[in-house]
C-alpha cells in the first residue's frame, strides 16, 4: 500500500501526512510565519524545527 497524504491545508492546497503537521502548518497563514529552516546536508527547506529533524532522519 502507498503512503497517502491525506490533510490538505485549505489555504494553500498543501497535503500532509498527519492532522498534527497540518495544523503546525495552517500557523504560518495564521501568523505569518515565513520562517525557513534550512538542512545542512542537503539545503532542504523546512517550515519548522520538527519538519526539519524529521527530515534529518534520512540522512543518517
């Protein structure tokens, strides 16, 4: 079976894979968040510090 983003953001049209990183998502239109956080391995962009760790994980 494939992996579903199933929470999509009704600003943006983002998908997610959890009600919980559309909801940390959702308060960047809330409060103007526009903060990056940036991969040092990679340069990825992130929106949070916890999208960032998460995505550290595939670096290991």
């Amino acid at each position: 079976m494939g992996f579903f983003k199933k929470f999509e953001c009704g600003y943006c049209g983002m998908k997610f894979k959890s009600e919980n990183d559309l909801t940390e998502h959702g308060r960047m239109h809330l409060y103007g968040h526009h903060e990056h956080f940036t991969c040092v391995t990679c340069g990825a962009l992130f929106h949070s510090k916890s999208e960032l760790a998460q995505h550290g994980k595939n670096h290991k």
